[in-house]
C-alpha cells in the first residue's frame, strides 16, 4: 500500500507541475501564435501586389517577414493624411457614389463603413461601463456593457410610457465579440465599478476569474464543494 501511496503522490506532483508550467507558458505560447499568424496573413495580403524586383527576396536574398505589415502600416498613415485635404474628401466622395449605385455592394460598405467610424475613428461614444441585467428572465443576471442612452425612433417610442431607456449589449461566453443589443430601463440595470477589461475578462473565463471587489485585482472562483 504505501508503494501504491508513493506511485500517486508521485504522479499526483508531476500533474501539478505540468499544469503549473502550462499556465505560465500557454499565455506566451498563445501571443506569439496570434501575432505570428495576423502578420502572415497582412504579408500573404499585400506582398502579392509588390512587383517581383522589390520584394525582400531579391534585394536582401532573405524572407523577411512583417515587412507587409510596415508597408500597409504606411500606407494607412499616408492614405489618412492624404483624405484629410480636399482633394483626397473629393476622391473619397466621388468612390462612394460609385459604390451608392451598386446594390449588395452598398448595403456592406455603408454597414463596414458604420462600424469602423464607430470603433476605429471614435466618431460615437465606446461601452460607458459594465452592468448587470436579469436575462433571459427574472431573477437570473448576466453580465452587460452599457453602451448608451436609447435615442431615435426606438427611444421615442420606448421612453414615451417607461423611464429612460439605455442600450445595453449582452455578450457571449466565451466569444464576447457575438450578442444581444437589449434596451433596457435605467432603473432595471445594475451599474458595476469593475471596469470594462475586467467584465470582459470575467467573460471570457466563463465566471472561473473575476474581479475582487476587496482588493481591486483579479482572482480565481472558488471551487464548488460538493454538498454531499
């Protein structure tokens, strides 16, 4: 029995240590993985349309890569800076004419158009902070991004008979990128003081971290004793 004990204890230590070290290099693991394959794929993209006697192959004999990436990284900043003048908002306008008169084409620029002034040009307020509202009934609670008052036609015709109204979006777990836009009354939202990184985070764990309201950090749940 107690070679039996020692055997377990033995293997009980090297799954603990696997999973120790596991957790610390996962996160770098990962990191790199996604940086590695987004410049890749940015140099897959604009590569291509260099011609064949300025690629980094031919100048240096070496496959430098990123060098994609620092090419559509230059020419973004030249691109905005040169929209800026009024020739640029005149070329700007007259190719979304253009684009206005096709159809299916139009309705995906203007949408794609919405979301990046949206989020890339901060032309609309972000999430204002994190909330919880009972959802998909009463008494079960998820937790939301508040994203701003409810106006238009939709907060006319909601705010006319109830308190104010908020939009709130209800991500998923783990994708937190997909959800529900909900309109919500004020008074039916309870405000958080997590911030929108730790609600995210809290999210994406699927409840297993969260922040700690004491401390101000970030742990992890407490483990479910069994009640038998």
């Amino acid at each position: 029995m107690s070679a039996e004990h020692h055997k377990r204890g033995l293997l009980g230590s090297i799954r603990s240590n696997f999973l120790a070290g596991l957790a610390v290099i996962a996160p770098g693991v990962l990191t790199v993985w996604l940086v590695w394959n987004v410049v890749t794929w940015i140099d897959g993209i604009v590569m291509p349309l260099i011609p064949a006697r300025f690629q980094p192959e031919v100048l240096t004999g070496w496959d430098v890569p990123g060098v994609g990436v620092a090419i559509f990284l230059i020419f973004t900043v030249v691109m905005g800076y040169f929209t800026k003048g009024f020739i640029g908002r005149t070329l700007v306008g007259w190719g979304e004419r253009i684009v206005e008169a096709m159809p299916v084409v139009r309705s995906i620029y203007n949408a794609v158009k919405q979301i990046a002034d949206t989020i890339l040009a901060r032309s609309a307020p972000t999430f204002d902070r994190a909330c919880l509202v009972e959802y998909p009934r009463k008494g079960i609670w998820a937790t939301a991004f508040i994203s701003t008052t409810t106006r238009g036609e939709i907060g006319d015709r909601l705010g006319a008979d109830q308190d104010e109204m908020i939009s709130v979006f209800l991500p998923t777990t783990p994708n937190p990128t997909s959800g529900f836009l909900l309109f919500v009354p004020r008074r039916d939202v309870i405000e958080l003081d997590m911030s929108i990184e730790d609600a995210a985070k809290l999210i994406i764990s699927a409840g297993l971290v969260y922040p700690d309201s004491r401390k101000g950090k970030l742990v992890a749940a407490p483990e479910v004793k069994d009640a038998g």
